[in-house]
C-alpha cells in the first residue's frame, strides 16, 4: 500500500501517465490522417480530455516534490478521467441511437470564448466527422466503446492512487 501512496511523489508515475495520453493523442492523429477517419465533437472533446491527462502528468512530473503542482496534477488527471469517460458513454449512446430522430451532434465544439482550440490547434480540435457514423471496429467495438475502457482505466488508477494517497495520510 506503501508503494501506490508514494507513487505520486516521484517523478517517473507521471512521466508514465504524460507518455500514455501522448500516445492516446498521436494515435488520433494516425487514425485522423493517415486511415482518413474524420473526428467528430465528440472526439474532438475527449482528445481535450486526453490533452488534460497528459498535462496533468507533466505538471506531476516536474512538481511531483511540492503538494501544489500535485494537487494540480490530480485535479486535471480527474477531471480528464472523468469527463472523457463520460464524453466516451454519451458517444456510444448517439452512435446507438443514430437511426432515431433524436440523433444530435453539434458541428463546432462549444469551447469557451477566451480558448477557442478549434481555431488555434484546428489540425487537432476541428471537427470534420459525423457522431453517429461507425467508420472503425476493433474486435467488434467501436471507437468510443474502446475510449470507455481507456478511460475507465484512467479513473480507476486515479481513484487507486488518490485512495491509497488517502488512507496512507490518515495514518500519519
């Protein structure tokens, strides 16, 4: 238990975590331009939660001695866990219902005015595809079916990881 509690406070878990969510994002970018798979919002969305994965490992990487980098590190590791997770469900349920009428999907991510990414990083943020179309399988699922399972293993090592953290504190 030790060994999950001290995880955190060295250098090379985060290290770890930055080089998963880079590798997350460069496989979006083969999918997107070399397999010519167009990303929908809803991809466009979770990249942006594997972009604040991966920040959340650098922060933790290059602060991972000081509590606050740490806590920052946390907060954006949850909350790209998290919402990607929930981004990836939402996707599933719009692919499984995008034969009904109520089938929607916006055309340009609802970023906030003051951080427009479609329009600074358009080569990773635009998005150009439909939600409901099914253009990839792997082993019968889906693209989004796949991100439930990347990101359930992301919430989970965060959920082990803070708990221990947690517990190890309290003991002190």
């Amino acid at each position: 238990m030790n060994v999950l509690s001290d995880l955190t406070t060295h250098s090379k878990p985060w290290l770890l975590l930055a080089l998963s969510a880079l590798a997350l994002e460069l496989c979006a970018l083969f999918f997107q331009y070399v397999l010519d798979l167009a990303p929908c919002i809803m991809c466009v969305y979770r990249r942006v939660a594997v972009c604040a994965i991966m920040l959340a490992g650098v922060i933790g990487f290059i602060g991972s001695n000081y509590l606050l980098p740490r806590i920052i590190a946390y907060i954006l590791w949850a909350t790209g866990a998290i919402w990607g997770l929930l981004v990836a469900l939402e996707h599933v349920e719009i692919q499984a219902s995008s034969g009904s009428l109520f089938f929607s999907c916006e055309f340009i991510p609802n970023f906030p005015s003051w951080a427009p990414l479609h329009e600074w990083i358009p080569f990773l943020f635009e998005a150009t595809g439909d939600c409901g179309e099914i253009s990839w399988q792997f082993l019968g699922y889906s693209m989004p079916q796949w991100m439930i399972v990347v990101y359930g293993v992301y919430t989970l090592a965060f959920t082990v990881v803070l708990l221990n953290r947690l517990i190890q504190a309290k003991k002190l």
